[in-house]
C-alpha cells in the first residue's frame, strides 16, 4: 500500500471524526454485549432460545428503523438530528441493562438499545458516502469500521480488568455509561463542522448518476441477506466458547481478541474492495465464516477454539467495508434510502436466524447447529457469486 493509499490521505476528515466517535460508542458497547450470555444463562436464568432472540429481536426492531431513517436521511435537514439521536438512545438504555432481574429485561433494554443503531446507520452510512471520493469509498468505510472495532477492543479489555479486580457484572455494564457520553460529545463537534446534504453532491445534469432499479439493486442486497440469514448469531458463539472451556472471566479478553482481528483487517479489506470489487471480497468473507463455523463444531480445547474464533474477525474485515461501498454505488442519489433497505433486510434476516440457531442449538446440540451454519453460508456464498456474475461489472465490481 502506497503513501498516497494511506488512511491519512485518502480518508476525509468527517469519516475520521465520526471513526472516533464509533469508537467510543462501541468501547461503551463491547463492555456489556460479551457478557450477556453469561448473565443471561447464569443468574438470569435463561438459555439458549433467549440468546438467539436477544440477538434476532434487537436486529429485527433495528432493521424496521433502518428502513425509516434511511429514507429521511435523504431529506434536507434530516441526517444530523438523526446521528444525534441515534446514539443517544443507546448512550442513555445501554447501561439500565444492569438492572434487570429477568432474562426478557435484557432483551427489552438490548431492542431499545438497538433503536438508536436503527436511527443512526443510515444517515451515518449516507453522509460517509457523500464526503468520500467514490473510487476510495471501501478504505473509508473500511477506516471507520476498524476505529469502531478497535472501540471494542478496548470496551472488552475494561470488562475483562474490572471483572479481574472482583467488579459484579452489573457493575461492568453500568460502568458503561462513561464512555458512552464521551461518544456522545465528540458528535456533536463532528455534525458541527460536517457539511450539510447537498454541499457533496454527484454531478448533476446528464452526468448526474442514477440509482440501480429492479434486479440489478435486489439481487445483489437480497443475496448478502441470504449470507447474513445462514450465520450463527455471535452470542452462540461466545456460548460455544465457554462449552470449549474458556473461563466466563476471560470472554470479554477473548471478544477483544476478535475485534483486534477486525479492526486490524477493516483497512485492507476496504483497499481489496477498491482494488478486486466487493463481488470476490464478499465471497472471501463468507468462506471465512464457513470454515470457521465448521471448525468450531469440533472438540477442540481452550487454545484450538480460541485461535479459531479469533479467525472469525477476518469475516468482518473483507465483508464490511466492501458491503457499504457496493450500496453506496448502487444507490448514489438516495443514498439513505440504499442504506436503510440494506441495513433493514439483513437486519430482518437475523430474527429467524436468531432463533432458529437457537432452537437447534438447544435442542440438538452446538454442532449441528454450528454444521448447519456452516453448509448455509457456503451454500450462500455459491449463490452471491452465481447472482452476481449476470450483474453489470461496473455496478458490483
């Protein structure tokens, strides 16, 4: 990667800003979310059903938002009221999950939780799109997803020290309101002195850019939904973790190990999603997670799942960035809308996959959910590459 490639040249200085916000809100985030399994199936009482739908219902309430904001998001006026109260929603509800006294309190406050996600991603994703040269829109996703994933690095290294030091798990989750308001003041000096809808634009005229319509839009999103519909849910996996044995103490230090993988690998994904197109870095991504799932089907101790697992950040790293700068191209005229119906179907698909896992996790057994899982994805992946080779190069890369 060239000087002229790197993150200081090639990523604008809003998408930096709001890269430092995601990465405090995420560090407020990643406190709580690696210890929810434990709490949920220890003193809470619940168990592998209400995991998957801690995880599918947030997503489902999330994805209905993103469906909304989105669309508003192309309105003048609109994205920064939004940004704004996306995460404060999360900021104020995150920490009340400490006071729970029942596993449905923690799905409650986690789908309040993911109301302000709802709200937030697809301005955020929007306005990121319109300050970033089209060419270097993977590195610049790429860059904001890597400070959000370094947020949770941080986030599960100050769960895994407080509980070290003998801190009560409610007490870790409270603790997360500190970092969260930070998140929360950066914003709003990062809005300040972003520019306005419409002060980034396309050009116009007979060289202004027209959305993709029918299937050469949907059949690429509705095939990244299918991969997203065959994952196992992240709260299983963690679950699954701790059945390999890995102490509940050393979840959170694991969960930051994940993240450091991602953050690490966010950067260069967006630049192969630039340089290969999102079509091959997709399909990476996907087989990634196929292999990881069927590896973890397996006994395979504390280290053996432990280092497969930290594997599993490389799915983020190739999928994300090139993920956004597909629906950035695809949509570059209402742009919040391209976001909000991408962020809604695979926000939708979570639910059934959310508890359907989960039913066959308990019912079953972790591996034939994790093989299941496995054989869906890859079977996902052959059907994004199928789909996408008929569509136009210049649109899917």
């Amino acid at each position: 990667m060239s000087a002229a490639e790197s993150p200081t040249r090639t990523v604008p200085p809003t998408v930096k800003g709001l890269s430092l916000v995601s990465l405090f809100n995420d560090f407020a985030s990643e406190m709580v979310y690696p210890l929810l399994p434990a709490f949920v199936t220890g003193p809470l009482g619940g168990g592998a059903v209400i995991l998957g739908l801690l995880d599918g219902a947030a997503d489902l309430t999330s994805a209905a938002l993103k469906l909304w904001s989105g669309r508003l998001a192309d309105r003048p006026g609109w994205r920064k009221p939004l940004i704004l109260l996306g995460y404060a929603t999360a900021i104020l509800v995150r920490p009340l999950i400490a006071v729970a006294g029942a596993a449905w309190q923690v799905v409650g406050f986690r789908v309040v939780d993911r109301v302000g996600k709802g709200l937030r991603t697809p301005p955020r994703d929007a306005l990121i799109a319109a300050v970033s040269p089209p060419e270097a829109r993977g590195r610049a996703f790429g860059f904001h997803r890597a400070a959000d994933h370094f947020g949770a690095v941080v986030g599960s290294l100050a769960a895994w020290y407080l509980l070290t030091r003998g801190a009560e798990v409610r007490s870790v989750i409270g603790w997360s309101v500190v970092p969260g308001l930070l998140a929360f003041v950066l914003l709003a000096a990062v809005l300040r002195g972003a520019p306005p809808l419409g002060a980034v634009t396309e050009p116009t005229g007979s060289a202004r850019p027209a959305d993709a319509t029918g299937r050469v839009f949907w059949a690429p999103v509705l095939a990244l939904t299918a991969l997203t519909l065959f994952r196992l849910p992240e709260a299983l996996l963690l679950l699954r973790l701790q059945e390999q044995g890995v102490a509940v103490a050393s979840v959170p230090l694991v969960w930051a190990g994940l993240h450091v993988v991602r953050s690490a690998s966010s950067y260069p994904g967006g630049w192969l999603s630039d340089r290969l197109g999102p079509r091959l870095t997709v399909a990476d991504g996907g087989v990634v997670f196929a292999l990881v799932a069927a590896a973890l089907a397996g006994a395979l101790g504390v280290t053996g799942a432990i280092v497969v697992f930290l594997i599993l950040g490389l799915v983020a790293g190739l999928t994300e960035g090139a993920e956004r700068a597909l629906v950035a191209r695809l949509a570059p005229v209402r742009t919040g809308r391209g976001f909000g119906l991408y962020h809604a179907l695979t926000g939708v698909a979570a639910l059934p996959a959310g508890l359907a896992f989960g039913a066959l996790y308990q019912e079953l057994g972790p591996r034939q959910a994790l093989l299941a899982s496995a054989f869906g994805v890859a079977a996902a992946v052959v059907a994004w590459l199928a789909i996408t080779a008929t569509r136009n190069q210049g649109e899917i890369g």
